[in-house]
C-alpha cells in the first residue's frame, strides 16, 4: 500500500498536536489514489493510523487569531481534502437505539476539521453534562462574517445520491410515488434518507462512521410518535404530527421493495430506518439554485440536532423535574409527569436569529452572522415561520420559546380559507394576549354566510378578495353577534379539547411513551392562549 501525504494532511496533523512533536491520526484510504491520503488503484478502503514527525508547533497568538478571523469574514476556499467513496460492506454498526448514548462528538468535530470545515476559533462546541451540547462563540463577532465553513466534498446533496445510486434509486421513486403521489414533492428527502441509511450500512467503513456516530438518537416529532400521542394532540397538530408519520411509512415500504442495494438486516431494522428519516427530516437545508436539492452539511448540521422535546442549539432546557429546571415544559408540565423528561436543544431556534447558512452554487456551505454578535453567546437559526410553530413542532419536536403567535385551529374551515385565499399563517392569535387577527373573524363570518345568505356570501367573498375594506366592514358590523357567537363556540370547544386531551397524555406512562411532556406542553400553551382569547370575547358580548 502507497500513501501519499498532502501538505494540507501535514497541517491538519499539526493542527491536531499543538503540544507534541508526533501526531497520529486514523485516516480512511479510498479505492483509487485520491487527494490526501490514497492506495494503489483496485485494493480496497480502509484506515490508518498515519504517524507524523512534525516540528515543533507554536500555539496560536492573538495577532493570529485576529488574521484567521478576518480570513474567515471574507469569502473562504475549499481545502483539498475530500471524502473518497464509501466501502459498502461489513463494519461496526452504530448503536441508534433513542437511549443509547450518542458518540464522540469531539471527535467528530476533529474529523470534520481533517476534511476542511473551517470556524472561527472562538466558536466552541459546549457541554454542562457531556451529553447536549452547544455551539457558543466565546469572542464578539463582526455582522456578515462567515463563521462556519463547509466544503462540498463532504457535504451531502441529494442530487449526488442520485448520481451514486442511479437506475436503482429510480426504481424505488417510482415505486414511492405510485403509492402517493405527493411523495413527488419529497423526493429529495427520501434520496438523503437512503444515503444515510447507505452510510450507516457500511458500518465503520464509511467515511462518514465518526458524524453518524455523533448524531442523536431520540426524536420528539411526530414520526417518533404513536397512535396514542396523536389522539392526544388537537386536530391540527394531530394532522401534521400523522402527516409526517405516514411520509415516512411510504418511504420504508418503497425502500423495502429491494431495488435500492441495502442489506436486509437494515431495510428490516424499524428503528434504524426511522432514525436515518429523522436526521434527514431535521437537518436538511433546501436550495433552489442552481437546481432545487436538499443538502446536509456536517459540523454546521450541529443546529440540526433534535435530541429531546426542545431544539436549541444545545442551551439546553433542563429537565423539570430537576433542580433549576426552566423555561416552557418546567413551568406548564406538572413536576411527577416531568421528572425523567429532558427538554433538549441542540438548535437555538429564534424569531430573530443572529446566524444563517447558505450554499453557494458549488454546493460550498458557510454559516454567516446577520448582525453583531457579543461574546458568549449561542448562535441562533430560524427553522421556520415564527408566526405559527405548530409545523415546527411536528417536523422537529420542539416548542419555540418566543413564539409570539399561533394559528386559531379552525381546520375545519379550511375550504373557506383557500376560497378567500388566505393562508394559515394569517390566521393567528397572539399568545400573549389572546387577540384575535382580523381574517379570522373574516373566515367565521364567511362559512356563516355560506350556510344562511348565499348571495351575501358572494358579497363578502368580492370584498374579500378585492381587499374592499370598508364593504367587508359593513358586513362585520350587521353580523358582528353570529359571528362572534361562532369564534366563541370555536374557543370553548378547544378548550374543553385540549384539557381532555392533556388528561389523555399524563394518564400514559412515560417510559412507553416519553413524548408525553412535548404534547402537553404544546396543549397547555394553546390552552393559556385560547383562555386569554375567550375573556376577550366575553367581554365583547
């Protein structure tokens, strides 16, 4: 076997051993003689341990770490190093069982650093208890500097999962979209999905065996939950929480069909398959340029971690039941349904974020500061509209903290909302104070008007849709009793709902159904809300 040596792999060594003159470091060898460290052509992938004589290595100064940081801010180069082909074949399987504790995550981190992602130095990974972490930046940061650095070659793309599995990856789309037909929108998931699974497969022989193994394990959304969890969410939640859960079962029934080369013993493996659908489904990032593609790019999908009922890039929500337990769950669960539940966040989800990743168009990754960021703070994403979380909830198992909003659960309005053309993240109350968002009251009036005056209803749709302010306005006020008779009986309805409802979910055991404090909390806070919402009304009539 002949070893080629990079200066890059020389640095990534002495980057490794600031203290000693010898570094060591496991290294995957490709099939073929590749950048970095390669083999002769034909023999098969494997690790070394590579031994490194190196000077000696001076630690890094502040005029240094000043240089590095601007270099960062600017527009940074992909490193040569990349990530070979995977060897599919016998190796140690990762353990994803959702209690087995998760791997090395700082070993991890210095994988990615060998195949060329870039930080600041002042980002630091952080933990108070060895298992939840954080990224944290430790020095201020400059508005617009690229924090994180990503570079394609270990990025996964799920157009180059279409490249590396060809007709057979064709073959289950097919058969996937014959089953339903709005699994078509989600092909790029499912394509991340079989890449993950495909690397896991490989055991450790994949190239990507040191992320995988640091990826969590339990999920608190609505694929992870069962058939009771649904019945006790209200019906909105519900429909998206099932929604998510039924996307996945016709993933695993396409996969199982054999086209795509996975063993059987992973095809068959429930838990396995449902793992690798929850770290595609919680740490994708969508671009529409050049082409649409879902990506997931390591190190920076440290923001992607769901790990418990909260996602936060890791300022961990301490579990209630224990001593300093706060935030949403500690303050609204009751202490005995809490007390083996742990609100993790691996992700600082924020209405107003102080980071964003983008890609370029060569797929490169960079994590970018929006504004001024002051030393000792987590950095902050937004996985998706504040305005309504419940989405959010049941894609990645966590209730924003500063939700500000969220949608009046008339879901059995919904032909009255797509006949007005209004979308659901119009359709709001705020949850600080209950106050209801005027096209809520627009959609009530509407459906009254369709069951008693059809030709008032045509009315009022032309206003509507014609923005007819002061017409809709005349509607409002001869009708204002109905339709405030109509949202209260709307109110009160979810209201007896969800109190049921959280009975329901505190009533089952944790250890068989450990979602249980993620729903309540998610009830309770439309509970707090709608009470507020229903003194309103009370007090107009």
């Amino acid at each position: 076997m002949k070893l080629v040596i990079s200066s890059f792999m020389i640095a990534a060594l002495a980057a490794a051993s600031s203290s000693s003159n010898v570094a060591v470091v496991q290294a995957f060898v490709p099939p073929s003689a590749g950048i970095g460290i390669g083999c002769a052509a034909g023999a098969p992938s494997s690790r070394v341990n590579v031994v490194v004589a190196v000077s000696s290595l001076p630690t890094t100064t502040s005029a240094q770490q000043q240089q590095q940081q601007q270099q960062l801010h600017n527009p940074l180069k992909p490193l040569s190093m990349m990530i070979s082909s995977t060897s599919y074949g016998t190796g140690d399987l990762i353990d994803v069982s959702e209690y087995s504790p998760r791997g090395d995550v700082y070993a991890m981190e210095s994988w990615s650093t060998q195949y060329g992602v870039q930080k600041l130095d002042s980002i630091q990974l952080y933990t108070d208890d060895g298992s939840d972490y954080q990224l944290i930046t430790t020095q201020s940061i400059p508005a617009s500097s690229t924090v994180i650095y990503v570079p394609s070659n270990i990025v996964l793309s799920s157009n180059n999962v279409v490249n590396e599995f060809g007709g057979s990856l064709q073959q289950a789309e097919n058969v996937l979209v014959q089953m339903d037909s709005g699994t078509q929108a989600r092909l790029p998931l499912f394509r991340l999905m079989i890449k993950i699974l495909a690397e896991y497969d490989a055991g450790s022989n994949s190239a990507y065996y040191p992320w995988l193994s640091a990826l969590p394990k339990q999920f608190f959304n609505g694929v992870s939950m069962t058939e009771e969890c649904f019945m006790c969410l209200p019906p909105y939640a519900g429909w998206l929480a099932s929604n998510e859960r039924k996307n996945y079962e016709f993933f695993a029934e396409a996969l199982r069909k054999g086209y795509v080369p996975l063993s059987q013993e992973t095809l068959y493996n429930e838990e396995v398959v449902r793992w690798a659908y929850n770290v595609a489904l919680t740490r994708f990032v969508e671009v529409w340029e050049p082409s649409r593609q879902k990506l997931i790019a390591p190190m920076a999908d440290m923001w992607w971690s769901v790990v418990g009922g909260d996602l936060r890039l890791e300022e961990r929500e301490r579990s209630p039941g224990k001593e300093g337990g706060s935030g949403r769950l500690g303050q609204l669960l009751p202490p005995v349904a809490c007390a083996s539940a742990t609100a993790r966040r691996e992700l600082n989800h924020s209405a107003e974020p102080n980071c964003e990743i983008t890609f370029d168009n060569q797929g490169n990754c960079a994590v970018q500061s929006l504004y001024d960021i002051p030393p000792n703070t987590p950095l902050t994403i937004s996985l998706g509209d504040p305005t309504n979380p419940t989405p959010i909830f049941a894609q990645y198992g966590f209730l924003p903290n500063d939700c500000a909003t969220i949608f009046c659960k008339a879901i059995h309005l919904d032909r009255q909302i797509k006949d007005l053309g209004y979308d659901y993240k119009d359709l709001l109350i705020q949850t600080q104070t209950g106050e209801i968002a005027p096209k809520v009251w627009d959609i009530f009036l509407y459906e009254m008007l369709q069951n008693n005056d059809p030709n008032s209803a045509d009315a009022f749709y032309v206003a509507c849709k014609t923005n007819d302010e002061s017409t809709k306005q005349q509607y409002h006020d001869h009708y204002f009793q109905y339709t405030l008779d109509a949202i209260k009986n709307h109110v009160y309805s979810i209201l007896g709902d969800v109190d049921q409802l959280s009975m329901q979910a505190q009533s089952y055991d944790l250890e068989t159904h450990p979602r249980v404090p993620v729903i309540v909390a998610h009830n309770n806070l439309v509970r707090d809300t709608f009470t507020m919402t229903a003194s309103l009304l009370e007090q107009m009539g």
